[in-house]
C-alpha cells in the first residue's frame, strides 16, 4: 500500500496529535484492510515526519486496539473474530442508535441540509454503474457522522469514534464493489430511512432504521467468511504492547523496533 496516496504531509508543531488523526482516519474510513501491515518508517515518510511522533500515535492506537503488534515486531490492522464483530455489532446498535434517537430530537433544518447533502453524495456514488469502494466507504462514514454530531452529545460520540477504530477495516467488506448490499442499493435504501425519519422528528423510527442498517451489514460480513473462527483467535497473544523507544546504549539497534517493508 502506497500510504503516501492516503495521507497529507504534517507541518502543524502538534505532530503526535496531528499523525493519530490522520491514521485514526484511515482505520475508521475503511481506507486499510484487516491484517495489512504496516510499519513506523513507511507512515513517517509519508507524512513527512520524524519516528518519534508516529511511535507516540501508534502507541495510542495500540491501547486502543486499533493496531496490534505482532510476537515477530510487525505492526498490523486487526483481523477480528465472529464473536469479537458480533459483540462490536450489539454495542453501536445501542450507542450509535441513542446517537441517531437523539439527533432526531435536536436536529434543526441547518444539520438535516447537511445530512442529506451527505446522504446525495453517498447515494450518487452507489448509483454509477462500476462505484469507487474507497468513496463508498467515506461517504457512509460521512453520513453516519453527520447524523451522530447532531445528538449534541461529545461523550457518546467519542465512544463511537472508537468502536469506528476497530470496525472500520472490515467495513470494506459490506461497501466493496460488486457486492448485492452495493449493487441492489440495499445501504442507500437504509439511509433513506434514516433520514425520512430524522425529518420526521422520528426518534424511534430513526433508531430502528439505523440498527436495520448495521445489523444488515454485519450480517452480510458474517456470511462472507471474513472473519477469523472463534476457535482460531489469538486471544492468548497481547496486541496492546508499547513500541520500545531506542536505546542509546546500543546504536545498531533499529530506532523504530519494527522491520522496515
């Protein structure tokens, strides 16, 4: 994967917040597949920066469980197992659907301009004849954003943004190109719910239309075989270790810990 494509250059003196924000794009944007590898080096040059601040945010994202490190150094995105999905699944149906009850309450005609605006792009794109999975992806996370800020609720929407994290790689798999979800509009149709009932003053129905939307999508990825069986999960592995700093007693140590690919 050529990062340099995907990330802006960092100039602004807030490095280490500047780099997670763009990585934590790329996890919940779909924009990096589950099991990719990734490595220190390669992320800095992309981003013009120094090791030292993409330590500090991967390290970040590893107690976040956005990333692992693996027993053999290598810096990866998560696979995930049926039952680790199934349990994210249950979780952003509650939160994400308090997120789309409330924003039904609240919203005025300022945010239903924008969530419509966003759900046009996203259902234009899913419309061409062959649509781009990279935008689809964006523009369902886009949407489903515009929605959740318009509960007001900067708490939830934190928890939200980090359940995205973990279960933004595997998206790739609802939104791909090809797919019946995709090519028979079954996510557009989803949306159009939503957003009839947020218009609506609808916050039940919001809700309900919202969780047909994930539950469909999980669905959908279950039966995709996707997803690592739960008899093969490396549950014993810990994947929140810190990236060691280098150690200056020994210079021919490689700085960033991790194999440069």
């Amino acid at each position: 994967m050529d990062l340099s494509s995907l990330v802006t250059p960092v100039t602004r003196q807030t490095l280490s917040g500047d780099v997670y924000k763009q990585l934590s794009e790329l996890l919940m944007g779909g924009r990096v597949m589950p099991g990719e590898q990734l490595s220190l080096r390669t992320i800095a040059q992309s981003l013009g920066v120094s090791v030292m601040p993409v330590r500090e945010a991967v390290n970040r994202l590893l107690s976040e469980k956005a990333l692992e490190l693996m027993p053999n150094r290598v810096l990866r995105v998560p696979t995930m197992t049926v039952s680790q999905f199934r349990e994210i699944t249950d979780i952003r149906v509650n939160l994400e659907g308090l997120a789309t009850a409330r924003a039904a309450e609240l919203v005025d005609e300022n945010g239903l301009r924008e969530i419509e605006a966003a759900h046009d792009r996203f259902l234009r794109e899913s419309l061409l004849k062959k649509p781009n999975e990279a935008n689809l992806i964006a523009l369902n996370k886009e949407l489903h954003f515009a929605i959740y800020r318009q509960a007001r609720m900067p708490m939830l929407l934190e928890m939200i943004e980090a359940l995205w994290l973990r279960i933004g790689p595997i998206l790739n798999y609802d939104l791909r190109s090809g797919s019946a979800r995709v090519t028979e509009h079954v996510s557009a149709d989803h949306h159009d719910r939503i957003f009839s009932a947020l218009r609506n003053k609808d916050a039940a129905g919001a809700s309900k239309a919202l969780a047909g939307d994930l539950r469909g999508a999980a669905d959908f990825i279950v039966t995709a075989g996707v997803l690592v069986a739960d008899a093969d999960s490396p549950s014993a592995v810990p994947t929140a270790r810190p990236i060691p700093a280098p150690q200056p007693a020994k210079p021919a140590r490689r700085a960033h810990g991790l194999p440069v690919r």
